[in-house]
C-alpha cells in the first residue's frame, strides 16, 4: 500500500502514524494560566532531544475537528512554564481520565484524584505519584501551520528533576522494571515496559563488527536464521581461524548432530539458533561454518 498524505482524511492519516510510530513516551503536561488556574493534561507528542542543555519536546496539536488549540498550548502562552510528568503502569487510568475535554479552568488534579505538588522552580505544580517529574522553562514553541491537526512544537529546558527513590537499583541508577513505564500506541492500546516487553540489544563497541555482508552466502540465505539471528552473528568481531572451525566440528556435541541429522545443513543451523538464543553467538558462528 503506498499512501500519499495530502489523499486521505485527517482521521486516516492520525490513525496510520498513530499506529505505526510507536510506542510514543507520554508527556503528562502540568500547566497554569495567568489567573493560577491549573491544568494538567497528557500528550504522546513528546520525546527528549538533547542533555546539553538538557531539551524536552512535546505537542499539544491543534484540535482536528474544529481546529481549536488546547488548554495546555493556550497556558504556554501565558505563563511559559511546564511540569513534564512521566507515566507509570500505576497510574494510567486516572492519566487517561485527565485527558478527557474538560471545561477551561476544570482542575483536571481534583478530576483525575492525583497529587499536586508546589514545584521548585517553575509556577505549575507536579504529580506526585509520577515517578520521575521535570520542571522546565519553556525556549520556543514553534507552530507549524494554522491547519487542523497542526503541531504546536513546544521546546523545554530542564531545570529541575524529581525521581522516585523507590525506581532506584542499588546502584542508585533507575530501574527499567520497578518504574514500569507506559507508552502510547494506536487507538486505545498502550505498551508496558516491563516483564518480556523489556530486551537486551548490545551497543557496537569500539571495534565495529563484521557486518551482515561478511557472513557466508549459505548463511545469509538460511531459511531458519531470522534477520535478528544474522544481526547478532555480524556484530561479532571477527571470522572464526580455520583451526577454531575444525576444533568446533570435531566437537562431541556438533558429531552427535551430524549424525543424527536427516539434514546435516538444517539440523546445524536449528542447533546453531539454539546458541544464539542462550548468548553464545561466537560458538554459533563456529558451528556454521562448519557446514
């Protein structure tokens, strides 16, 4: 399917990146006006963007359907100060609740039944039953049209942190599993960084790997290896010695798969999988170039 954007409904082109760009950090704005009245409102237009300084970004969009702009954009305005709350597992519900089209001036603090908190530094207060808060002054916010479903870039620095001690390891160090992010998906679906949602992929190192592209041909057109099996196989740094290939096949456990093996290739590259899936990718890549 091949869409061009400016051929299609707003709603259409909302549900498509919706539900293809993700799963997207929430930023659960805390703002206030000119009169002192708070709003506090959720948005997965939003990631970080530099540590020096140290930049948020996040878009309260214009309104599809009549074009209108949020209370939270409007609260910019005014008083350029924001309180970017993360969002736990623990508290998506009453987030979502906050979300929901209330009339300006509507504490969405006493709507949700979360905690407001006096801030340090800026004017809005924070969440208290989020786990890790920013206080941030706002740099520039960027609109970039005046056309129904516009961005509205807001561009934060920070300036003050608030981390939850209880999301610490011993370590002192956030702990993926205990602040048990949520993220936005399409539609009503949210993710959950927690359990088996959360993997290990390690980083290249200095010494850059050897590349999908070095790996055999029989390898890379292995019909039991998946993309991410070749992915590991090329990180690794470099090809097994011909002395390593031979000590690998004369190895009791490889001759007990030759022997067995209806298929001695596929049987190899099952075994192979097998290696990769416990983490020992460099034995992996001796027992295929065995074959």
């Amino acid at each position: 399917m091949i869409i061009d954007p400016k051929n299609i409904s707003l709603p259409e082109l909302h549900r498509i990146i919706l539900s293809s760009v993700a799963p997207r950090p929430i930023a659960f704005a805390s703002t206030v006006d000119k009169d002192g009245n708070h709003n506090l409102s959720p948005f997965s237009f939003f990631n970080a963007f530099g540590i020096n300084p140290p930049t948020l970004v996040f878009s309260p969009s214009r309104r599809g359907r009549d074009n209108t702009t949020k209370h939270t954009y409007e609260n910019l305005k005014e008083v350029p100060e924001v309180v970017i709350n993360t969002v736990n597992f623990d508290m998506v519900e009453q987030m979502s609740l906050s979300s929901g089209e209330y009339d300006k001036g509507v504490d969405e603090y006493i709507k949700s039944g979360l905690t407001p908190v006096d801030s340090e530094l800026v004017k809005p207060k924070r969440v208290l039953e989020s786990p890790v808060s920013y206080e941030c002054k706002v740099k520039e916010i960027i609109e970039l049209s005046q056309e129904p479903g516009a961005g509205n870039l807001v561009i934060c620095e920070i300036i003050r942190i608030h981390v939850k001690d209880d999301i610490l390891d011993r370590d002192g160090e956030i702990d993926q599993e205990k602040i048990d992010l949520v993220g936005r998906l399409g539609g009503d679906l949210y993710s959950r960084t927690n359990g088996e949602s959360i993997f290990k992929v390690t980083k290249p190192g200095a010494i850059p790997g050897i590349g999908y592209d070095a790996l055999p041909d029989y390898v890379k057109n292995s019909h039991i290896l998946s993309g991410n099996d070749l992915g590991k196989l090329g990180s690794l740094t470099q090809l097994p010695s011909p002395e390593e290939i031979l000590t690998t096949k004369e190895a009791v456990e490889v001759q007990a798969v030759i022997k067995n093996a209806v298929n001695v290739s596929n049987e190899l590259q099952y075994y192979v999988k097998r290696l990769i899936r416990i983490g020992d990718v460099e034995k992996a890549l001796k027992v295929l170039m065995c074959i």
